[in-house]
C-alpha cells in the first residue's frame, strides 16, 4: 500500500468537511478536532486540500463507535491515515465489501481480526 492516493480513489464517496461536521454533529470545531485526535474519526487531506471526513463514518449523528477500535488496529499495524482510509472505504477481498460498510452491518470483530492480519 502507498502512501498517496489519487483524487480519482475517493471520488465515489460522500465527503464532510471540519464545518459540516461541526453542523452534523452539533458540537464546537475543537470538538470535532478532538474526535480526530481521539482516533473517534479519521481525516485526510485529499488533494492537500481541508480535512474531511467521509459521511459513512458518520451515524445517527455521531462517529461510527466501532470505527475507533479498527483505526487504532490499524495505527498499531503502522497505517499512514492514507492507507488506513483507503483500507476502510476499498473492497476488502476477505471481507467482500468495504471495512466500514461491514463495520456498519455489525461485524466489528471479523473487521478487526482481517486488519491485525495486515500486520
């Protein structure tokens, strides 16, 4: 995996910039930063550009809780951001879907044993 993507990678996908988050959410930016920080949310540059978020992290108007436990995972395994996001929003072949849309339909434990195999 490398550590650039191209613009084109995430194209298909809803994207939430720091403002709409703080609006989506209803809480402060720091708030917001603070979920970053917290690995609650994960954020990239795409292009250089501001911070965004995608909108599938986002439920019922709060971080997806298991997302954290996997972003974590996959810090620990030594994943840029980059490569994380990528990991989370590409088909995963064990998986057959996206990470985080088996995050979503419950099947946290099955996500985190694929991404501690990355390792």
């Amino acid at each position: 995996m490398t550590d650039s993507f191209s613009d084109q990678q995430f194209s298909d996908h809803q994207w939430l910039s720091i403002p709409d988050l703080v609006q989506l959410l209803g809480v402060s930016q720091s708030r917001v930063r603070q979920l970053i920080d917290d690995k609650q949310l994960l954020a990239i540059r795409p292009g250089g550009g501001p911070l965004q978020v995608p909108a599938a992290f986002i439920r019922d108007a709060a971080p997806v809780p298991e997302l954290r436990g996997t972003l974590i995972v996959l810090a620990d395994d030594g994943f840029t951001d980059e490569q994380a996001m990528s990991w989370l929003l590409e088909v995963d072949d064990s998986l057959g879907v996206p990470p985080i849309t088996a995050l979503l339909a419950g099947r946290k434990a099955e996500v985190r044993r694929v991404a501690q195999a990355l390792a």
